[in-house]
C-alpha cells in the first residue's frame, strides 16, 4: 500500500515529490478547526507545510549543486526525508546536511525580523506563517541541529572535525642551563 501522494505541481530541484497521507490530514484537520476564519486556516496550513518544504528543499537545493542528483523529497506529519545519489565525501554529507537548516534561517530570520520591527506577527494572515514560518521554524532548525542519530546534526557537525585552525607561534622556552632556574611570568626580569 503507497502511503504517499506524487505533488506534480511542487519543484524539488529534479526530484519528485510526495506528500504522506498524515500531512493532508493535517492539512484538514487544521482547515476544520479554522472554519470561521478559512484564510488564516490557509496561512496556517501553508505555515506548516512550509516548514517541512523548505527544510528538505534545501537539502536537495545543496545536494544538486554538489553535483548530486535528488531523486525524491518525501513529506509527513512531523519530518521529511530527501533522498539522492550517495555523496562521495564525508565534507560534501556534511554541507548537505546544513542546507536544510539554512534553508530554514533563511525564510525563518527576515519573518522574525519583520515581527521585530512591524506589527505584522498580529495581522490575521500574516501573523500565523510569521508564528509558523518564523519562530516554530527557528526552534526546529535548531532542534536539527543537535548532535544526535536521526538528526540532520550528527552528520551537519562533522564539517567542523577535521578542521586545522592556525596554532599560535609560541616563543621556544629559553634553556635551562645545569643549576639554573628558568623564571616566566610578566615579573621576570631581564
């Protein structure tokens, strides 16, 4: 049984992309309790496909300027996965893995931003996809980021694992001559 439905209508840099049967319940649950107020239920169903969209857009965004190939992005309830060729190095994986979360600051901070500085987080459409869009946003890219197994973290971090930052030229420590003492510190004297 195919738990998933093809979204023809959406771009995924090359890959096909499927909505799981729970995101459209989602979706209608979300419209039936907004009955009165159909337009902010829109904005909050196109908030909270947004945050799953974007976040996997931008692994298949970063995947496919890497040179590789995005075969599908899968959305469902709370997650999405995006599947595409294997990378061939550890540090491509790991640039990957960021774009998701990049993606997601870089939807999430103008909308924080413009609630910062208008009143726009208290307007009827505007406000729900600033509170999804924006706040719940930096609050799950930042979750994703954790280091752990299952999140886009444990393999995100290990870009920075094998970097080499420049080590500080110390000067040699004088010698010590037999029955000398070496003296450091800012008191020594000359």
């Amino acid at each position: 049984m195919n738990t998933y439905v093809q979204a023809p209508f959406l771009p995924g840099f090359g890959a096909r992309v499927e909505l799981h049967w729970s995101v459209l319940l989602v979706a209608a649950g979300i419209m039936a309790a907004s009955f009165r107020t159909p337009i902010n239920g829109a904005a909050l169903v196109a908030a909270y496909f947004g945050i799953l969209y974007v976040h996997e857009l931008g692994h298949a965004f970063v995947a496919r300027r890497l040179g590789y190939r995005p075969y599908e992005i899968r959305l469902s309830f709370v997650h999405g996965r995006v599947c595409f060729e294997a990378p061939r190095t550890e540090r491509d994986a790991a640039l990957i893995a960021w774009g998701g979360a990049s993606a997601q600051l870089a939807v999430a901070l103008p909308l924080v931003l413009l609630a910062q500085l208008t009143n726009a987080g208290s307007l009827p459409v505007l406000g729900p996809a600033i509170a999804f869009l924006g706040y719940l946003s930096l609050l799950i890219a930042a979750v994703n980021l954790a280091p752990a197994r299952g999140l886009d973290g444990y393999i995100a971090w290990r870009l920075f694992r094998n970097l080499k930052l420049p080590t500080r030229h110390r000067p040699k420590a004088p010698k010590s001559v037999a029955g000398s003492k070496v003296i450091k510190g800012p008191w020594a004297g000359p």
